[in-house]
C-alpha cells in the first residue's frame, strides 16, 4: 500500500550557527548574551528578562505581507525566528516560530492559537517559570509552566526547535514536545501527541481535523465532528520490521516518498537518506485546515511549494469527511451529488452539501433504507469504529432502523456478507463513489430515508363517478362509527388480558433487547444464587446463559408501571448503542416478573477502585485518565447524540462500571430524564445522591449541566483519591470542595491529591484538576458541554482560563456530621426503566 515510504532516519552532523538575541528591553543581560556568536543564551541573575510586543524590537518584513517581531533569530538561508507574527492588518499576534525566507514565511510552531495577543503583549523568561506569555491587559495567555527545574537560558536551535534549557545545560522544556500541525525534520510524533489542524485558511483557531500516534492504528487523522467518537479517515501504518521504539519520525526521499515510522535508527538496505541541510531549504509535513496532510519545501530559490499531498496520493479527493459536505456522494471526477435511489423519489436536496427534504422521525415503520449503488464511506478503514457483535449485513440493516440515533448504514466485507464490519454513524458526512485505493474490502451503502405517502389525485375523465363517490361517502361516517366501537371494545380487552399476563412484544431485530423466559434466566442464574448488587429497585444476580455469556440480572422488586410502560422503557434503553454505556441485552416480562439482562462487568464499580486505603489495588494514573475520559464519552453520547438528550441525574462513582480491561461504561440510567431535542431543560423533582448534586437542585428546572456538575466531582475523586465528603476526616478537610477552593486561593493546587508521589506529570495533574473545577461551576453556564470536555481530555482543546474556584453552595451545604452524606452511596444495580 505504501510502496512511495521508506525507512530512515535524519542523521546530521551539528551545526554552530551564530543564535542573534534582538530586542532585550529595559533589563540587564548576562556576559553570555553580550556574545553574538554563541549559539546559547542565558541568563545571569534570577531578573526576568521582557520583550514587548512592540515596534521597539527588530521587525522582519517577507513579501507574503507578513510581519515578525523578533525575540530570537537562528539566520541561515531560509532563517528561523522566534517572536511575535502576524498577517495583513495585525490586529492579532501568534507568539510563534516561522520559517522566513524566498518571500514566504511559514509559522511551524505557535504557543497561543486560540488566544492571540494585541500590541504591547509582553513575553517574560524567568529562572523560576521558564517562559510567560501575557496579553496588553496582563492577562497570562500561555506558559512553559515551568518543570520544577531553575531555567538559566534558552536556544533556539537550527532545526527550528525552542529549547529551554536548565542546569549545566540540560534540556528543561522544547516546542518540538508540543506540536501544534506541523512536524519538522528530526521532530518525533510520540504516542497520544496530536497535530491540531487550523479552523481555517486566515484563523489560526483549532479546527477539526486532527493527527494522532496510536499503538494501534500507528499514525492515522481523524476529523471531530461533533459525534460521540471522532471518524479515522487516514492510517498510514510503519513497517514493524523497523519498529524497536515509540514516535514518528519521517524524512523526505528521493521519488518524494516520505517516511513515517515508529522511531527506527537504522537507514533501510537499498534506500538513499535524505540529509538534512539547515542551510538549503526547510521540509515540514502540516496537517492543514482542510484536512489534507501535505510535504512542504519551503526554499530560499523556489519559495514555498507542497512536494506531496499524502491522503489525496494515497486514497483520491473523495477520501475527505468533507468534500461534499454531509450526505453528499463524492464522484470519481470530484462532481458532488445528493444520494439517489432506484425508487425515483428524491430524498435529498442540495443546500451545503446535501440535506433531507422530509426530517427522520423516530418510528420504524416511517423508514427504509436507500442503497447508494458502488459507494462507501471514509470511515470504513477503521474496524475499531465498528458496532460490536453485528457480523452480518442484514443485521446491520435492521438495527439501523430500529436505532434513532443511526442515520445510514455502512457494511464492509471481503467475501461473505455474513461475515464483515457494520457501520452506523448518526450524522453522516460525504460518501465516496467507488471502493477506497489500497484496501481490498468491498462495501455496501444504505442512507435511512423517512417514507414519504402521496395521495393519489383524480383525472379529469372521473367525473362520470362523483354520484357515486358522493354515495359512498355518505356510507363513510357509519362504518366510521362501528369501527371505533370495535376498537374501544377490542382495547379494553387486549388491557384486561395483558394486566393478567398477556405479554406485549419488542420486535426482535438485531440491537435491540431480547426477550427471555423467566425459567431460562432463574436457570442461568442457578435460582438467583449468586446477588452482586442491591439497590432501591432490587437485586443483581451473576449469571451465565448457555452459549457462555456472562451476565447480570436485575430482578425488579417494585414497579408501578404498566407492562406497556415498562416495555417502551426497555425500548429506549435497549436502542442506547454507546462503548461507554452499559448494554442492555435483554429482557423478561411474564406476568409481575419484570427482569432486565446486562453485559456483565466483572471489574465491578468504580468506587472500589480509586480511594487510596480501598481494599483492592489503586488504579495507576494512565488507566485513570482513561477511565475519566470513557465517562466523558458515554455522557457526551447521551447529551448530544441520541435522539433525546438524555440526563442521567445520578453520576458518581458506583454508577461506573468497569470490564476486564478496566474500560469504563456509565450505568443506571433508573432516575434520567428525556429532553427534546429542541428543548434544553425539564421539570423534575430533586433526585440523585447527595454530595454530587449540582447546586440548581434547587430549582424545579434542570439540565444536562447536572451531569456536568456531578462528572466534576467525580473526575476530583478520581485524581486526588479522596472521597467528595469524608466523614473521617476533620471537619475542616472533610469536604473536597472546601479544600479545593483553599488550595486554589493558596495557589497550591497540588496538594488537594493524595498520595501525590505516584504522580510523575505534576502539571498535567493541576490540568485535570481544573478541568474538574470547570465542570464544577456554580453557573451552570460556566460548566462546558460533555463534547467540550472530551476534547479538552483529548488535548484537542485547552482548558478554560477563567475558572472561578468559589464553590459557595459547598460552603452552605449540608454538614459532614449529616447521616446522609456521610452514608456511602450504594453501588450500581444497573440500569432500569423510570
């Protein structure tokens, strides 16, 4: 597939090239700085050095209309410097590094992309906090964040890297470990890093697509959009002949191929390595706002040109989530069209792409589903974005019509149709005519469309029958009227049978619930023996079906539904499709037993994992934050992807439940609400668990910022290992909240975590502690919706700058010493209708 790659890596033998300081102001400089040839700048004294954004230092001027105010300047053919850039009108600064030279400049690495700075910013270095970006209002915008080390100077270096260096010169911090979209010569990619791509050509904001390293998938692009996972439209997996360590390194070769692997040191037998000459041009790959991963040569004779378009070589133009904009069919000769079926009715309309005519209901019955002929979808690539356990086409079919959330149906196999990989994104972006370059699967492309009935109208020859007609309709209000009385009569019958047993049905298509026999579940589960859970609504039971499926079932004690209720509840739950919920597979309804049948989690919850002092072994702080931001997605799912929003009401800790793989999945949906779409609160009486409740409680109107309040807390509990209220402790540390806003009016953030060693990241616990602190809010319109927060986790975003750690309603709250709050929250019993 990728005959064009080789393996090398970038050997180049150091260059001393003069390092010219420019610009210092109103501060004394060291003996070093006053040294024009050395390539290493360092300070002398524990006094901060400042650069002000302003006319006051050097300005570069390329012909592009491009301005760079200069803090450092490593001059070569095609030079690069460090400072303040900006474009046209500069109204708006990138503290930055920019490749300038042939009348271009290219920025190759940015600090503030989403905060730009105004005239008169200043940019600090401090022995203590490394380097310090501040807005003209004194507003910090970014920081190194220091590293615990004292920082004597800083270099930028000839392939374009800025070093901060510490103590007898060691390496204290380097942009080369914070890409932004761009990766240079000699720059390695290492594993969970991301290139962001721009939100466009003129705005340096974060867009959508990204660019990762997974030990999975090796290195692969991914647009977010918005759905309850991001969409892989890209892989490019390393030869592991030459793998022997993390990262990614490319380097460009002779038939413009580039290299991409995981960290090989050797040079491949038979391939010819590109050196790299700081003095001749500069190569770089950026992941560009369009989504189209592109080599670039920028040269001091030629200027700036792409030497190869990497996605668009390897997989065509209609590879792009984009390209056509959402259900637009992508053409072999790039021409975009709107999805057509064999029926002769048009479903779609062109408007940005394609949009539906008549809007999806929820009622199955209304759907059916329009095979696109000779088409796939960018996504098929990924088989780990596949719905679980549906192998065959038809299977697919079905459960993308009884799902509400699915939008189409996708099906990628290689020779058997009963044996492939089933797709059902809810919003479906462009789809690509013909199969995918270099992939060998065939696909199959199924669009739900709502059925659209049309009257049929009379020709003009019909008049000769409107005696008749008006006859008939004369006959038409009496059959009317003996109609409603057998169906009155025949309802109050079917309503007598069923409250005496007569079971209602769910329609058996695959994903949705099955419907057991009571005998066969008291059998799995040997009469009930084996109870792992309790909870208001009854008891949990281990059980194994005989096929070898573990499960857990709930047997309901007190229900005050109906049978008709309970089963529309089951319904909704049962189409509730999400990695990170827990699946309901199925269910029994005979006579007064009402039983429900989950996926069994034989890590059981949460709690007993994360609280230093539990009884099993802590959780290590990889597989921590893993597990907060598995909870992030089944949220963000359940929030903005079904289609209900639907709140949960009781996040915490006994409401997640972990798989053998310690993956973690949202439970007990017993206490949630349903939202409209077009409706952003509802009316509900206060529920939930007490310490997790979100301060509105008090209000009769709530919304999904109750489950974003109640994840704050959660994701605190999990990072500092400290219960939210904990009676065992003194009264002035027993509440986490009070705590928190302690430590941040101290400025010691850290120390809220307990066992604090373990930890080796201090800065990225002080992250995570305030995206804690931003769900947490007491404006619930402070707290950032669950997709905000799964991109923050995601790196893809950053955190809120202006978190306010005033947390009064824990200030007024119930005391500790309330039986309540002290009474541990019972563990999860799994989910069951309302």
């Amino acid at each position: 597939m990728y005959s064009k790659l080789g393996i090398m890596a970038s050997i180049c033998c150091p260059l001393v090239i003069i390092l010219i300081l420019i610009g210092s102001v109103g501060f004394a400089q060291s003996d070093a700085s006053k040294n024009e040839s050395s390539p290493v700048f360092y300070l002398n004294s524990s006094v901060p050095l400042t650069w002000y954004n302003n006319d006051s230092i050097k300005i570069m001027t390329p012909a592009d209309g491009s301005k760079v105010r200069v803090v450092l300047l490593r001059q070569q053919s095609i030079s690069f410097v460090c400072g303040f850039y900006c474009v046209e009108a500069c109204n708006s600064y990138l503290f930055s590094i920019v490749a300038v030279g042939g009348g271009n400049s290219s920025v190759v690495w940015s600090a503030n992309r989403d905060y730009p700075v105004k005239e008169n910013a200043t940019l600090q270095l401090t022995v203590d906090g490394g380097l310090v970006l501040q807005d003209s209002d004194g507003t910090q915008v970014w920081s190194t964040n220091g590293s615990g080390n004292s920082i004597l100077g800083m270099n930028l270096t000839e392939a374009g890297n800025l070093v901060l260096l510490g103590n007898k010169g060691a390496l204290a911090w380097q942009s080369f470990d914070h890409p932004s979209d761009v990766l240079l010569v000699r720059q390695r990619l290492n594993e969970g890093q991301t290139l962001i791509a721009s939100s466009s050509g003129d705005i340096w904001k974060q867009g959508q697509y990204y660019a990762t390293l997974t030990s999975d998938a090796g290195f692969a692009v991914f647009i977010d959009a918005d759905q309850a996972k991001p969409l892989m439209y890209y892989k490019l997996v390393p030869d592991n002949r030459s793998s022997n360590s993390t990262g990614l390194n490319y380097a460009e070769l002779q038939q413009h191929g580039f290299l991409v692997n995981l960290g090989t040191s050797q040079v491949t037998s038979g391939r010819n390595s590109y050196e790299h000459s700081a003095q001749s041009d500069v190569k770089y790959m950026r992941l560009d706002f369009d989504g189209h991963l592109r080599i670039y040569q920028h040269s001091d004779t030629t200027g700036l040109r792409v030497i190869v378009d990497l996605i668009t070589e390897d997989l065509g133009d209609c590879q792009y989530p984009l390209k056509c904009g959402e259900y637009g069919v992508c053409k072999a000769d790039q021409y975009c069209s709107c999805p057509e079926g064999e029926d002769g009715v048009q479903y779609f309309q062109t408007d940005h792409g394609c949009s539906r005519i008549t809007p999806l209901s929820c009622e199955p019955s209304l759907h059916h589903l329009l095979e696109v002929k000779n088409a796939t979808y960018f996504n098929t690539i990924d088989s780990d974005a596949a719905y679980p356990g549906i192998k065959d086409m038809d299977m697919c079919k079905q459960a993308c019509l009884q799902n509400c959330s699915c939008g189409g149906a996708f099906f990628r196999y290689e020779n058997n149709v009963s044996d492939g990989y089933c797709f059902m994104p809810s919003k479906i972006l462009s789809i690509r005519e013909g199969h995918i370059p270099n992939y060998n699967f065939t696909s199959a492309t199924f669009i739900k469309v709502q059925i659209n009935f049309v009257a049929p109208s009379l020709s003009s020859g019909d008049g000769a029958n409107i005696a008749a007609i008006v006859v008939g309709a004369s006959i038409v209000p009496l059959i009317t009227f003996c109609l409603v009385v057998v169906t009155i009569l025949a309802t109050l019958r079917r309503t007598s049978t069923v409250e005496e047993g007569e079971d209602y049905t769910i329609d058996q298509v695959p994903g949705m619930p099955v419907k057991f026999l009571y005998e066969d579940l008291r059998v799995a589960t040997e009469d009930f023996k084996e109870r792992v859970g309790s909870g208001g609504f009854g008891s949990v039971f281990k059980g194994l079906l005989a096929d070898g499926t573990r499960i857990a079932v709930k047997r309901l004690d007190r229900i005050e539904q109906g049978m008709r209720e309970f089963l529309a509840e089951v319904k909704t739950i049962g189409s509730l499709h999400h990695f990170n919920l827990v699946r309901l597979i199925g269910f029994c309804a005979e006579k007064s037993n009402r039983l429900l049948v989950f996926e069994y989690m034989c890590n059981g919850s949460l709690d007993n994992w994360i609280f230093y002092g539990c009884q099993r072994h802590c959780l290590d702080w990889e597989t921590r934050k893993r597990i907060i931001l598995d909870i992030a997605k089944g949220l963000a799912y359940l929030h903005e992807e079904c289609r209900h929003r639907i709140v949960h009401l009781d996040i915490k800790p006994q409401n997640i439940l972990l798989d053998e793989n310690f993956n973690a999945k949202v439970s007990d949906f017993g206490l949630s609400e349903l939202i409209g779409r077009d409706e952003s609160q509802v009316f509900t009486t206060m529920r939930g668990t007490p310490g997790y409740l979100a301060p509105e409680w008090s209000q009769p109107k709530v919304t999904v910022k109750v489950d974003i309040y109640s994840f704050g807390i959660v994701l605190l509990e999990i990072f500092t290992g400290r219960r939210n209220v904990d009676c065992t402790r003194e009264e002035s540390n027993s509440q986490m909240l009070r705590v928190l806003q302690k430590k941040a009016e101290e400025e010691r953030l850290i120390e809220i975590v307990e066992n604090l060693e373990e930890m080796k990241d201090h800065g990225e616990v002080v992250r995570m502690i305030r995206i804690g602190a931003w769900c947490l809010q007491d404006d619930p319109t402070r707290r950032p919706p669950m997709s905000v927060v799964v991109k923050v986790l995601e790196g893809v975003m950053e955190v809120d700058s202006n978190i306010i750690y005033k947390f009064i309603h824990a200030m007024t709250s119930t005391s500790p010493s309330d039986d309540k709050v002290c009474t541990e929250p019972e563990a999860s019993v799994l989910s069951n209708p309302r």
